[in-house]
C-alpha cells in the first residue's frame, strides 16, 4: 500500500461486478480509492472494488497527460468565452472627419436629450429576466433538496452525493463526446433505487 499523499502508478481497477476501468490512482486508503478518470478526480469507495492493476509508469503518465490536456482545453475555451470583448472599437482611419468638420459640428448648439418620464422610470425598474429567477428558485430547490436528503432530476453528480452519499455500485458508460452512468443506493424500506446520469446531470430515478 502506498502513503496517502503520494500519486501510485496503478491504472486498471476492477469492480465487485467484474466491470474495469482505466484511470489513474492518485492517492490510497483503507477506506477508498482516489483516482483521475477522463481528467476528472474522483473518489471510489473500496467496498466497491475486488481489485486493481498496477501498470508500466510512461503508459500511467499518457494517461494522465491525456486528461490533463482535456481539463487544460476545458478552461482554455471558458476563459476565450470571457475574455471576449462585449463591442468592437474601429481604429482612425480614412474616412474619420475632418478637423474643419469636428469644429463645425461642435459649434452647433447641444440637441435636446428627451426628458425621461414615469413610463422610463418604470422601464429601469422592471424585474431579472424569467430565466434568472428561475435559475435563483432552481438553486434553492437543490439546497433545500440537499438538507432533506432528497434527489431531483438535474442534479449534478457532486450534488447527489452530498445528498444521497457514495452508492453502492456505479456503471459508467463512457464514448465520444458522451458519458452515463448508473448509481445505486440501498435506501431502507424503498429497496435498491437507480440513479441515471448523462454528462454529470441526474437524468431519471427508477425505483
């Protein structure tokens, strides 16, 4: 077993149920697994393993370097997204007028600005457009859904667990620009519930 804090070499897990995946095994406890999988680090509870694999280190390090570059074009694009400038500015050029122009037009007098009535008032004032207000009652739906120990459809992967905590067993399903998976928890008297993701995004409950 390796310290905690130091990144192990393994790269192939296995799964109670036979399925295997490969990733990266970042750190190892006695209770859990902390692995990076499609650039993504996260922890696997072991009761949820019967093994892993420990493979050649330049094949472990290709690996990660692919999923570093995942995460890496990830941001590149949020932050082009930001970064954007919100109005063009044309720099001088030919057809920019004259000094003898700019004077002339400057000695006019000012044009009356139109005086701004109740009906503007009223404009400055009007409510958050619908899809901000919804977006404000969605974020508090999942909070108070989250204190409950209650799911809802559009929770995210993070949320669910915060709610719910580890499931029992997942089944992740991963292809081009796609990825699903199925949690399931043993919740009491309601028997063993599935849980459906699509892209980190809680999708269906099956009870």
């Amino acid at each position: 077993m390796i310290a905690a804090a130091a990144p192990a070499v393994a790269d192939t897990i296995t799964y109670r149920d036979g399925r295997t995946v490969r990733c990266v095994i970042e750190a190892e406890t006695p209770s859990a697994l902390t692995v990076t999988l499609h650039g993504r680090r996260i922890e696997i509870p072991r009761s949820l393993l019967s093994g892993a694999a420990r493979e050649g280190a330049a094949e472990n390090e290709a690996l990660r370097a692919a999923g570093e570059a995942k995460t890496r074009a990830r941001k590149g694009a949020a932050a082009g997204r930001a970064d954007a400038p919100r109005g063009a500015t044309s720099s001088p050029s030919a057809d920019a007028p004259s000094p003898s122009a700019l004077g002339a037009a400057s000695a006019r007098p000012p044009a009356a600005k139109p005086r701004a009535g109740k009906a503007g008032a009223k404009r400055q004032k009007r409510p958050a457009p619908p899809d901000r207000r919804r977006e404000l009652q969605w974020r508090e739906e999942v909070r108070n859904a989250i204190r409950e120990k209650r799911v809802v459809v559009g929770m995210t992967e993070r949320e669910v667990n915060r709610a719910w905590g580890s499931p029992e067993r997942t089944h992740p399903v991963h292809g081009i620009g796609v990825s699903s998976d199925r949690w399931t928890y043993r919740r009491g008297p309601e028997g063993l519930v599935d849980l459906y993701f699509k892209n980190g995004v809680l999708t269906h409950v099956g009870r």
